[in-house]
C-alpha cells in the first residue's frame, strides 16, 4: 500500500521548542488564637516609702550593640539576549534546494533526505500538515518517498486476505531515522523556515491563520487516534485493499494508516510527537 503513514512523521522533523516549568508557591493559614477572662486582682494599700538619697552620678560609656549596617550594591549583569538567525531566504519557488541543505546539515540529515521528496517540499509539508489536522490524508504529493516494499499479507479465502506483522518492519527504520532528529536543532530550522509555510500556507486558503497552531492540532490527531487490536483481515474490491472489518474501516484515514505501521511503531511516534507538541505549544 501507499505509504501514507510517514508523512504523518515528517511533521516532527523541523518543529520543537524548549520546556518552560512553572512554580507554584503554598502557604499554610496561622491558627486562630483564644481570649482568657482574667478575675479583677483586690487593691492592696501601699507600703510606706523611705527616702532614698541617690549617688553621685558616674560617667558611663555606652556601646551600642548594633553596630552600623553597612550596605554594599552589587550589579548583576543583564542576561544574554537571544540572537536569532537572520537569513536571506529564497522565493517559495525556489525553497527546495535552500530546505534540503539545512535539513542535510542536521546530524542525522543524510538519513533524512534519503526520505524526503526534492520538489515542492515546503507546499507538500504544508498541504500534508493541513489535511492531518482534518483527520484526513492528501491523495497526491507527499513530502516523503513511498516505501518500495509491499504490504505482507496472506490469504485466507476467496478474496479474503490477511495482514502479517512483518509489514510493520518496513516502518521502523524510517519512523527511527526522522525521530531521532534532535529538537533543538529542529527548532532552529523551523523558525528559519516559519515564513515559507506561512506563504505556502496563505495560498492554499489561510492566509491570516498560524501554522503553528495547524501542526498542533494535526499532531493532537495522530495523539488521540483509536487503536483496534489486530490481526486485520482484508478485501480487495478493487487495486487497493480495505479493511474487511467496517469498524476499522469507518476509522480516519490517519488512523488506519497507524494501523499499518504497527504498535510498536505508533506508540515510538506518538511519544515523539507528545513532546514536540508541548514545545510548539509553550512559544
């Protein structure tokens, strides 16, 4: 089958943000106090006074106890401003081989551009990211590779097949190779090419919408997918298979396609996506 299910991870590879951790400070209410009644004491009569002649006075030094504070300033130097890179970037129509040279310099980027389309990838990301956030798939022009393999999968009757579990490891050195990019770095690409997906963004019909807030909402998506348990029988009506179950096959089209990377590899890319999430959604 088409692989669908990977550009669902492309997503992570040029989005990440640093955690901010809040501190939240409690206090503990004093307990209230009590009020005693005290009896009136009986007036005693004074005793008779004696005159008392007083000494000569004696010339004293006094010390005083608290000797003088003194104060002393101390000039805490501001903290760095962050710098941002600022580059000269090209037209829309001619991001291609800009996109790929950042995306190569990364530290796990020759793995990445052996999976990455080489024409129209900002549009393609964009296009992608957009229908995600609807639960749904483009048809045409993702912004990685089709794998070369075919799904495994055995029959059982007539036009009734099987999938087997050994089509998941199609998925995991690809799913490996674009989680493992590292966020910071990606963070830094991101925001160099924040205006180009906004641009790309602006022609397909948004022009006044954030992009950021689109990735958050495809990757709550892929995040709160169902899940069935397999193993998942299939029909061919036609060239493609489908689901024989109509529950699994009334699922999004995102969804079925987690299907078809397995559970081992949703879940690694489920927990990959929950933390560039909270990255995207601190800024």
């Amino acid at each position: 089958m088409a692989n669908k299910s990977l550009a669902i991870i492309a997503a992570i590879a040029v989005i990440g943000l640093l955690f901010l951790v809040y501190l939240a400070a409690t206090f503990e209410t004093p307990e209230g106090t009590r009020t005693v009644a005290i009896e009136t004491p009986v007036p005693i009569a004074p005793a008779p006074v004696e005159r008392v002649i007083p000494p000569e006075p004696v010339a004293q030094t006094v010390i005083d106890p608290a000797p003088a504070v003194v104060q002393t300033l101390i000039e805490v130097p501001p903290e760095p401003a962050v710098i941002e890179e600022v580059v000269d970037l090209p037209t829309l129509n001619l991001s291609d081989a800009f996109v790929l040279t950042r995306l190569g310099a990364l530290e796990t980027g020759a793995r990445l551009l052996e999976l990455l389309s080489s024409e129209e990838l900002v549009r393609r990301f964009v296009v992608f990211v957009e229908n995600v956030s609807q639960g749904s798939l483009p048809q045409l022009e993702y912004p990685v590779r089709r794998l070369q393999q075919p799904m495994a999968v055995r029959e059982i009757d007539e036009n009734l097949y099987e999938m087997q579990s050994v089509s998941y490891q199609r998925y995991t050195p690809l799913i490996d190779a674009l989680t493992a990019v590292n966020p910071e770095q990606a963070l830094a690409i991101y925001r160099v090419l924040k205006p180009l997906f906004q641009e790309a963004f602006a022609e397909i019909g948004y022009p006044n919408r954030n992009f950021d807030e689109v990735v958050i909402r495809a990757i709550d998506n892929v995040l709160n997918a169902q899940t069935a348990e397999g193993p998942f029988q299939l029909v061919k009506p036609k060239v493609m298979y489908v689901y024989a179950d109509a529950g699994v096959e009334s699922m999004t089209p995102v969804e079925k396609q987690l299907l078809r990377m397995g559970p081992q590899n949703a879940e690694k890319l489920k927990a990959a996506l929950a933390q560039y999430r909270e990255h995207l959604a601190a800024r």
